[in-house]
C-alpha cells in the first residue's frame, strides 16, 4: 500500500463566513464609532456658530444702511452652512452607524 499524497486528502468543509474568535474584542471599534460621535457634533457645533455668526453679521449689515445689498452674501453663506450641517449629519451618522451595525454583527455571528 501507498501513502496517500495530498491532491487525495479531503479537506474539511469551511463554513460560507468566517466567524469572529470567541476572544475577539470589538470595543476598539466602538471607540472608533463614538469617536466619529464626537467629531459629528463638533462640526456641527462649529458650523451653527458659524450660521449664527453669518445671520447676525447680515443683519448688523442691514441696519446699518438698509438701502444696501450686502446682506446677500452673508444670507448665502448663512444657507451654505445649513446645507453643509446637515451634509454633515448625514454622512457622520451614517459611518457611525455602519460601525456600530457591522460590530453588532460580528457579535452575534460569534461562535460561543
């Protein structure tokens, strides 16, 4: 009797994923999503004072002399920042939120 070579062995079935090691840990992760909290609400704090700073600017302007335009770049940039908070909303909560959904995936596809 020969050996049997290796093209003959069978290899074991592997499953159709590939599961997270019972010890593996995911807080790092959800320091990583929590930092994506913070810096979220910081841009947004910066961009409202930014807004407010705008409006006041542009209304400051309009009282000063009412007779001219110059409210209309503060206006704009005012609708700017609205705009870009709440692009920054969006995509800020979305990758926090991706985070933490594919960690609560791993977590449960562990293996116990």
């Amino acid at each position: 009797m020969s050996n049997p070579g290796p093209q003959q062995q069978a290899m074991p079935p592997q499953p159709p994923y590939r599961p997270a090691p019972p010890q593996a840990n995911h807080k790092p992760a959800l320091r990583v999503a929590n930092a994506i909290a913070v810096i979220k609400w910081i841009l947004i704090g910066l961009e409202v004072i930014a807004v407010l700073l705008a409006v006041v600017i542009g209304v400051l302007t309009q009282l000063d002399d009412p007779d001219d335009d110059g409210w209309v770049p503060f206006a704009l940039s005012a609708l700017g920042g609205i705009i870009m908070t709440g692009l920054t909303w969006v995509l800020f909560g979305w990758f926090e939120q991706v985070l933490r959904t594919l960690v609560g995936i791993a977590e449960n596809t562990r293996r116990p």
